[in-house]
C-alpha cells in the first residue's frame, strides 16, 4: 500500500488512518487528570484483545516483547 491510498483507504472500522489518529487524539486529550495507571490499564486492556483478534498485533507484539 502507498502513501497517497492510507490517505483514502478505509478500514474495516469505516475510518481512513488519519480519522482514526484523530479520534484518538482526540480521546487521549480528554483525560487531562486521570491518573497514568489508569490510562495505562485502558490502554493494555484494549492491546490484550487487539492481540487475542488479530494475527499481526500479535507478532507485533510478540517481536516487541523479545527484543
């Protein structure tokens, strides 16, 4: 895939790449004081079922985790 078609090319979820950067930008300045653990909790909690669903979060994650 090029560069001009992640522009345009929407993903299962109905989003191109940067609408969906932009939704989570969005959330991620929305919580402003809430605690790091927290954050952190959200964010594994969602990485653990992305892994679970989807072969290539995990190799992803898998390669990450043996460096």
């Amino acid at each position: 895939m090029t560069d001009i078609d992640l522009k345009t090319y929407k993903f299962s979820s109905g989003l191109t790449y940067s609408e969906s950067e932009a939704l989570v930008d969005k959330l991620v300045a929305g919580y402003g004081d809430v605690p790091q653990e927290t954050i952190i909790a959200l964010l594994k909690n969602h990485l653990t079922r992305a892994v679970r669903d989807h072969r290539i979060e995990r190799e992803i994650v898998a390669a990450c985790a043996a460096s």
